[in-house]
C-alpha cells in the first residue's frame, strides 16, 4: 500500500460478532489524530477498547481509498470524547496525511469486547431486534433504531398496520424510560411494556 501509516495494520478476521461502531469522519490535528463519528450516543465500548478492527469505506465513499485493504485491526494510543464525538490517536498514525488516508473507514468491534453495563442500563445495540410486547401481550414492533433525545432515548419500533385492507409498515415510538418500560428479557429478545397501541 501507499500510505504512510500501512505499518499500523494487521490484516485480519472481522469477528463473528462484530458491531459496526462508527466511522473516521477526518484527520484531526497534525498528529496523526483522527476524528471519529460514533453511531451512537453511548461511546463507552470505543473509548475502553485498546483495539479496533477497521474495514474500507463503503464502495460509494470508496474513489482514491488506499490506506488497506479487507479487514485490519489496529492498537490505539488514545481514545478521548471531543464536542459531539470521539478523537483518536491510532498507533502508528503519526502525521496528518496518514490521518486523512483513513477518511470513511468503517469501524468495529467485538460485542464480547464491550464493557459490562450497570443493571438496568443497555447497549443500543442489544436492544435492535428485540420484540415489544404490552403487559396484555399485545406486540407492538419490533425495535429498529433508537433515538437520543436529550437525557433519554426513545425506541423507534417497526411493525405491520392494515389500511383499508392493504397491510403497510408503520412506525411508533416509545420513550425508553422506567416509566414505561417494564421489562428487558435479552435471553428471550422481548422487551415488555405499559404502552397501548393507540397511544
């Protein structure tokens, strides 16, 4: 490869249980630091991990990408929070030129990787996928994304409406808080709780 910082990747598997995590958005600085976008608000598992695991950009953000190729993992040096993300200081990326080499790549890591959250608290993560359920047992989706919204998230759930006979995807959304939430069952994929389905 051409770039500078070629030394700083290990070709590698992506692991079985790999979680996209967020992006290189630019370099940042003229230390070879890098500027990252986290997909989500809770950047704890980045910020604990010694070790990413790194793929190219996608195909459409791809044109002139040449600092690797397939899987790579890399050491990190530092990682810290900076305004509404993360900065990095990958090992081996020591200049600028080789930070703005890795613009757009994709990063990952193992979901055994991430630290063990409080009782009570969950990684969005863990949460994508599961079914809701009201306490009548009524299902009322399945949660696609979840959105931050100040010092809560909301659970964005996907699920099937019937329109004048003509089934159609809708989507509603519950306030991710005790209040409502009753139950999360991770081993059973369910999510219960004290929401009705004209709410």
């Amino acid at each position: 490869m051409s770039n500078p910082a070629s030394g700083a990747f290990t070709a590698s598997s992506l692991p079985a249980d790999a979680v996209e995590l967020g992006r290189v958005q630019d370099a940042w600085g003229i230390k070879g630091w890098v500027r990252i976008l986290p997909y989500s608000a809770d950047t704890s598992a980045l910020i604990a991990s010694s070790q990413w695991f790194l793929e190219p950009p996608e195909a459409r953000f791809a044109r002139g990408f040449s600092a690797f190729s397939g899987c790579v993992s890399i050491g990190l040096a530092e990682v810290k929070p900076h305004t509404d993300g993360l900065v990095a200081q990958i090992e081996g990326v020591n200049d600028r030129n080789s930070a703005e080499a890795l613009k757009g790549v994709r990063i990952y890591l193992p979901r055994s990787a991430f630290p063990a959250t409080p009782e009570g608290e969950y990684y969005w993560v863990d949460l994508i996928g599961l079914d809701v359920v009201n306490r009548e047992g009524v299902h009322l989706g399945v949660v696609r994304d979840l959105m931050a919204t100040g010092p809560n998230a909301v659970l964005v759930l996907e699920y099937t409406d019937t329109v004048d006979g003509v089934e159609q995807t809708a989507e509603r959304m519950i306030p991710f808080v005790a209040a409502y939430i009753d139950n999360v069952d991770k081993a059973a994929r369910r999510i219960t709780a004290d929401w009705q389905t004209d709410y």
